[in-house]
C-alpha cells in the first residue's frame, strides 16, 4: 500500500482492506502479480480518474477494489468461463460482507464487458471496465516481459556453456 500514498484514498479502502477474506487475496496469483496488487491499482487509478472527472469516486473506488473478489469455485475454473462467471461471483461475495449500492453492482457485475455481454450503466462502471482493461495489459506485460528475459538469459548461457565443450 505504500505506493498508493493518497490519504483520501486509503481512507476509503481501509475498511475494505480491514476484512480478513479480502486479505486472503494477497497470496493468489492474477496476471502474474497477486490478485491484492491487481485490485488495487484498479482501484487506485479508478480513484484518480473518478475524482479528476468530478464523479462519484468513493463508491468507485470501493467497487474497483471489490471488482476481482471472488471465491475458489470460480478460480477452479477455466478460459472463458472464468472470465465471463468470476464478476456475478465477486460482486455475490462483495454483498456477504459489504453493503453495495446498485452503482458499485454495476461496477463489478460489468467489468468484464463486453465478455460478459451485459453493457455498464453509469459511467463510473466504464471507467472501472476501461481501467482493468489496461491495468490487465500492464501486468501481463511486465510479467511476459520478465519471463521473456528469464527465457533468453537461460538460452544465453546454455549457448555460451555449450559453445564452450565443443
């Protein structure tokens, strides 16, 4: 959390993050970083983005944190099952310990659009769709981009060790 240091918006999310099942998420794996770090910088530049644009940025924020709160059956699943089933899940367990409003169900119930097909009703939701989206893209890509580099260096010194003996 130190890197998000904002006032306000840890004032927002530190009830959320006080809840012990979303401390949970720390240790799962999502796009090669924890499901923890994706949600929060959702949350974060949702946050931003919200408040620069003078929209309703509390409950923004609080929805972008809760966007990828599901539970183990969906992370059993696979493709494009789970991307099309993990935000009626997530938004489902978000109700069991939060009280959503219907702004902040539809932040999380339509992030995946248009993979889940039913479009964002208020523009606070596309923000959320628009800001995963590319905070997707950025982890995926920092972490192929570490992996690519793992990959050459090991070639790297194989070719060296083998060039070496012959």
């Amino acid at each position: 959390m130190n890197k998000y240091k904002d006032s306000e918006f840890r004032r927002i999310i530190k009830p959320l993050l006080d809840n012990c099942p979303f401390e949970e998420t720390k240790s799962e794996k999502h796009h090669g970083i924890t499901r923890y770090d994706h949600s929060m910088r959702v949350a974060y530049f949702s946050y931003k983005v919200t408040k620069m644009l003078g929209l309703d940025y509390k409950e923004t924020t609080e929805a972008a944190l809760l966007h990828d709160f599901f539970t183990d059956e969906v992370k059993e699943k696979n493709g494009i099952a789970r991307l099309r089933q993990h935000p009626r899940c997530a938004v489902e367990n978000a109700k069991k310990y939060f009280e959503l409003s219907e702004k902040q169900e539809d932040i999380i119930v339509t992030h995946m659009f248009p993979v889940t097909f039913t479009p964002p009703k208020y523009l606070e939701s596309w923000i959320v769709d628009l800001v995963d989206d590319v905070a997707s893209i950025y982890e995926r890509g920092t972490t192929m981009t570490k992996e690519i580099k793992t990959a050459a260096t090991f070639l790297f010194v194989f070719l060296i060790n083998y060039i070496k003996m012959h």
